[in-house]
C-alpha cells in the first residue's frame, strides 16, 4: 500500500460491520409492513412506543456508562449492548410511525414526545451509581425482554415478529453478560458480594412492576400481536432464581415500589431521574428544531 | 491466576491473565491470530474476543488460549540466547521502563 | 536463562538485515533494547490516545441530535476502545504490561495526543474531529501500516479501515449541517474555528525540533517527517473545506504554484508546548476521568478474579465438572 493511493486503499473495501450510517439495508428489509387486519392502529403504535421507550431508556443509561467502565474490555462490551437496544428502539419507533399513519418518524418519537408522554418502565431508567447496580437492573431488564421478544415472534405483525426474532439474538446475548457479572460480584470477593447484594435490593422493588398489564398491553395480547407480561412473571422468576444461586445469593425480600394512583411507567408516571434523563437526551434536538442531522 | 501470563501485583484492583485470540472469519479457513485481550476466565475471554475482535460477526469462530499456555519455538533454531527453545510466546520476560516524553502522533 | 554469550554484533547485523529487506519484526526475534523500548513508548501514547480520545466524543452521545448519529457516534467511540485494545495488545507483545501502561497514564508519566485536551462544545464539534482530527490521524497512521514491527503494523492496517469511516461520517456530518439553518451552520465555522490549529500540532514539532525522528526513520517505525505529514494534511484539507463551503482560520493560506502545495500560517507553538506540559484546557479532566474509571472499577476486577480463582480451585477438586 503506497501512502499516495493509502486512501483508496483503506476505503475501498466495504466493511459491512459498519452498519449504523446511511446506504445499508434495513433489518427490516422485505418485511411486509402492512397492518394486520382488526388490529388498532391506535393500540399498535402506543404498544410499539411502549416497548421502543424501554429499549431507548436503558440504551441512554448504558451510553452514560461510556469511558466509566471498570475495565476497556467492558467499555465495548457495555457500548454493544447500548447498540443493540438502540436498534431495537429504532425500529419499533418506525412501527409505531406507520400504525399511527401520520408523519412521524423515530426522531419525533425520541426527541419531541415530553417525559410524561414515554411508557416505559420505570425499571429502565433507574440511575446506575455503580456497575453492580448496572448488572442487577441488565440481568432483570434482559430477561424479562427475551421473554417478551420469545412471545412475540409468533405476533400477528409481521413486522413486531421480525423485530422480536432479530432482537432475540441480541438480547440473548445481553442476558449472558448480565448473569456473568452477577455470578463473578456475587461470588467473588465479600466487598463485591455486599455490594452486589446491596444492588439488587435497590433494584427489585421494580420488578414486578414490569408484570403489571396496562391496558393496551392486553389488547394488545388478546389480538395476537403482544405478550401479556404478567404471563412472563414465572418463566422470568425461574432465571432470576437460577442466576442468584450460583451467584450464591438470593433474591430480595422487598416490596414492590408503589406508583401514583396505580400509574407508573407505562402510564407516564416516572421516577424524578426520568425528567433528567429527558433533558439530556433531547436538549440539542429541542434547541435547533428546525434542524437536521 | 497469580503468576500466570506474566501477570504482576496492580496496585488498583487484580489484573487479569492474557488470552490470545484466534478468528476464523468464515467456513474454509484456517483460525487466524488477530491480538489478545484481558480476561478474568476463559468465559469471559470468549465473550470479550467476540465483542473486540469482532464485533460480534455471526458464523464467526474463535479460540482463545491464556498467552501462559502456549508454547512457542525459537525463530531462530541456531539461536543461543533464549535456550531452551520452547519458550512463552513473547520472549521479552520484564517490562522495559521507559523515559518520559513529548508524543509524535 | 543462559549460558552462553550471545554475538551481539551477530543479532545486531541479522535484525539490520530483516528491517532493510522491508521484512517485519516478530515478537520473539532478538531486538536492540531502543527499539523496543521506542516502540513501547510509542505504541503506548498512541494506545492512550484512543482511549482519552473517547471522552471528548463520549462527551455527546446522549445528547446526540438524531438517534442515526447517536448510534454512529456510539460506534465510533466503541471502535476507539477497541483500537486502544489492539495497540495495548501490541505493547503486550514486546513484554508490556497493560495495568502498568496505565498506571503510567493515570499517573501522567506519560502523553497522548495533545489535541484530546481541547473541549468538544458543541455537537458540530463531533463533525470537526471525524473530519480533521481523524483525518490528520489518518495521514499518520497509514504509513504506521508498514511499521517495521509486525504487531504494530498489523493493528495499524485494521485501525486504519475503520478510521476512514470515522473520517468519512464527520464528513458527512458536516456536509449535512451546512445544508441545515443558518445556526447550524455557524455552528460548523465556529467549530473548525477552534479545531484548525490543534489539528497540525497533532504531526508533531518542526523537524528541525524532532530529534528521534532519524533514528525512528532508519528502523522504519517512521516513514515520513513530521513536516512532511503536515504538509500533506494541509494540502488534502483545503479542497475540502472548500467544497464543504467553510472558512480555515489562516490568513497566510494560499496556493503556491511553484512548490506545488499549500503554504500555511505559523503555528503556535506556545500553545502546544503549554499543552503538553498538562496545561491545555481539559489535561486535568480527562486523566481524572481516566483514573476514576480504573480505580473505581478494581473491585470489579478483583471480584472477577476472585471468583475465576474459586472456579479453578473447584474443577481441581471435581475434574470434569463443568464451571459456571
């Protein structure tokens, strides 16, 4: 490679890891993109913005992680993980466009919806002061999601379907990571096992908000097109169980953290880190709204 | 883990042993060395080989080996100053202390 | 180790040989101790600066404007990780150690690129370094890609494929901000303002202040002077600022027909020297950050090796049972 054509020679292949830029084939490429008869737009798109507004949230939190991890090693395999979840709400916004018919596209969604107008959990948006707390909140955040994503390859949206079996792969993935990290601070030194301990106490008393049914959830369900969460509760019981022992840990005896009148994420009621997570997020977007990207 | 891979005491926190990596990046070819990594177990060295070398690419395989288990020969098999021949796979046994400086990047 | 007295001169003329047939170095061939400790040196600042290099972009991937550039930038800097990764790897090669490469930078005893300790202030700014920032690292690295050491070449060739890409997305980045509002335009003159200059302090002093460059050019670890990659910068940039439509800060730039090349303005060389020293607008910041990552993460990786420590010790005593 001489240094006069070094140029051609480092761009003229095409590396299709790259695969966040312009040009490249949508995941979802070939995917019917049709509603499916009898089911409502309206149901559809908020489900969609639902399960987008977790994906999108936790993927926020683990970009904060970025250049604060404990070793490089897990720089990228944190930045993976934030990806990935990051593809997925991408998507799942775009579906949300299409149900609602408008013309609104996954940046509207993600930067000019208000705190209250997000649904998701609120489980994803907890601040992670620390990486155990980080793995405890990864370890229930992906297997609650892959449950999930197991229910709806068989959704009666074929793109939801696509989505799910793609996401499967990826959060697979996240899981093992997430258990890893538990079992290695839960056996690992006393001063990891205390504060591993001490995370997942933090973190449990949102988790069976996350097998709450809010209404559109169960349309949703009864249509075929989602899974009804408070189905993933036991399936999602029997990995936390199964990660805790060899984590030689066990799981949390706490009460479930209370919402607002019954309302929580999924209705828009958050926790107070929420509105801050929001500001970051869109306060460059808001400031040039008739920008573009 | 102590004493393994040239390992030595971190004065923040243990340092993990080495792995070497080895990709074979599709069907027909022979695992190729692309680097080594820091990992904690061989788990982990696989999950970490997949995420930094190569970003998780499907129907890709890789071997990791902790860098203390592999035996190496000698360039050179004339060559009297590393004897015996079979030796670690980096030959330079101590870390090179080095002078302060302006960077040249 | 051993016991008999090696031919030095013999070794010596042997690793001559190989560098002047344009051969590579392998880790486990005999050296003279200043390459290596030259390469050590060298490979460890620049692995340092891709991994300090990541905070002034990590700086704005949750604010990033549009979820498409948020998901770029977070690859990008997920791709400076990983080039860190490969160049620690190649330090590792020649007897390194990486925990003590990073005590070393955690500690200040020793650089990375000064241009990391500018501020990033606006998102513009993470257009402006994929656009000169990498692409001045590109002019240097890509003669990096026939460094006589074969680990570092190699981790070179890699590094280099996916810079280009970062190049090409600030690029891009940019191009689409000067087709936006009036702001965000100005936000991109105001950028390029600021990241000029730091950019061709990045080749280094003059020559004539370079006093390792000859020995690093006889072991083709370098390839080019630092002029020379400063020249070759400024005269691949300027077409581009110009089809880009902004304004480089320097009065003196013009073409010279005669030389065939750009002729550009003095830099500052005060301004790099102070930065150096540690005393650039965010030295203090980012080797904190630095220092605060690795020491807030050690119990995360004693725990590791703890635990991996009691797998071990398990399958000793039960063979053939599997490990968590």
């Amino acid at each position: 490679m001489s240094f006069d054509n070094a140029y051609e020679a480092i761009t003229e292949q095409n590396d299709a890891r790259w695969a966040f830029g312009t040009g490249f084939d949508s995941p979802l490429s070939g995917v019917d993109s049709e509603l499916p008869e009898g089911v409502d737009r309206a149901d559809l798109a908020t489900y969609s913005l639902m399960l987008a507004d977790d994906a999108l949230v936790v993927s926020h939190r683990l970009q904060q992680w970025c250049t604060h991890a404990p070793e490089l090693e897990e720089e990228v395999a944190l930045a993976n993980i934030a990806l990935d979840l990051l593809g997925q709400a991408r998507m799942l916004y775009t579906r949300a466009g299409q149900a609602e018919g408008g013309d609104r596209a996954e940046d509207d969604y993600a930067y000019f919806r208000t705190e209250s107008e997000f649904g998701n959990v609120r489980l994803a948006e907890l601040d992670q002061p620390d990486f155990a707390v980080l793995v405890a909140t990864l370890l229930v955040f992906t297997t609650w999601r892959l449950a999930l994503l197991q229910r709806m390859t068989g959704s009666r949206d074929p793109v939801l379907a696509a989505i799910a079996a793609k996401g499967i792969k990826e959060v697979t993935y996240h899981r093992d990571y997430a258990a890893q990290w538990v079992v290695r601070l839960g056996d690992g030194t006393d001063y990891s096992r205390q504060r591993m301990r001490d995370a997942l106490e933090a973190v449990w008393p949102y988790v069976d908000e996350l097998f709450a049914t809010h209404p559109v959830e169960r349309r949703m369900a009864e249509a075929g097109v989602g899974a009804d969460p408070a189905s993933l509760r036991d399936e999602c019981a029997a990995v936390f169980g199964t990660v805790l022992e060899s984590a030689t840990l066990e799981v949390p005896q706490v009460s479930p953290r209370a919402g607002v009148a019954g309302r929580a994420g999924r209705h828009g009621v958050h926790t107070e880190s929420m509105g801050y997570l929001i500001a970051e997020l869109q306060a460059v977007a808001r400031a040039h709204p008739e920008a573009t990207w | 883990m102590s004493g393994q891979a040239g390992d030595r005491g971190d004065a923040s926190g243990a340092q993990w042993p080495l792995y070497e990596v080895f990709v074979r990046s599709k069907r027909g070819l022979n695992h190729v060395h692309v680097g080594s990594l820091r990992a904690a177990d061989e788990r982990m060295a696989l999950h970490h080989a997949r995420d930094v070398y190569t970003r998780r690419n499907e129907g890709v395989s890789i071997w990791v080996v902790a860098a203390a288990d592999i035996t190496a020969s000698s360039p050179d098999e004339k060559d009297p100053f590393f004897a015996p021949s079979g030796d670690k796979v980096y030959r330079h046994p101590t870390f090179y202390d080095i002078p302060d400086d302006v960077p040249h990047m | 180790m051993t016991t008999t007295e090696p031919d030095r001169s013999e070794l010596e003329r042997q690793f001559e040989d190989t560098i002047g047939r344009d051969q590579r170095i392998e880790p486990r061939d005999w050296m003279p101790d200043g390459y290596r400790s030259t390469l050590v040196r060298q490979i460890a600042q620049h692995a340092h600066s891709e991994i300090i290099g990541m905070q002034p972009e990590a700086n704005w991937i949750t604010r990033a404007p549009s979820l498409r550039r948020k998901a770029i930038l977070l690859a990008k800097v997920q791709d400076e990780a990983g080039h860190g990764l490969y160049l620690y790897s190649a330090t590792e090669s020649l007897g390194a150690d990486r925990s003590e490469l990073t005590g070393k930078l955690i500690s200040g005893k020793q650089k990375y690129s000064s241009i990391f300790n500018y501020p990033t202030l606006t998102f513009a700014d993470v257009g402006v370094i994929g656009w000169l920032v990498d692409g001045a690292a590109i002019c240097n690295q890509v003669p990096l890609c026939r460094c006589s050491y074969g680990p570092y070449a190699r981790a070179m060739i890699r590094i280099c494929k996916e810079e280009s890409f970062h190049q090409r997305q600030g690029y891009e980045l940019l191009m689409t901000m000067m087709h936006g509002t009036q702001g965000q335009r100005r936000m991109v003159q105001e950028a390029t303002d600021r990241w000029w200059w730091p950019s061709l302090m990045m080749f280094g002093p003059p020559d004539a202040d370079s006093p390792n460059t000859a020995q690093s050019m006889a072991w083709k670890i370098k390839r080019h002077t630092n002029d020379e990659l400063r020249q070759r910068f400024v005269d691949m940039t300027v077409p581009q600022a110009e089809a880009l439509g902004v304004t480089l800060p320097d009065p003196h730039l013009r073409w010279n027909a005669e030389r065939g090349r750009y002729d550009f303005g003095e830099i500052d060389w005060t301004e790099f020297t102070a930065v150096i020293k540690g005393n650039g607008p965010c030295n203090a910041q980012r080797v904190a950050q630095r220092r605060r990552a690795h020491e807030e993460g050690s119990w995360v990786r004693e725990a590791a090796a703890a635990h991996a420590e009691k797998q071990r010790a398990l399958r000793q005593v039960r063979p053939g049972e599997g490990a968590a």
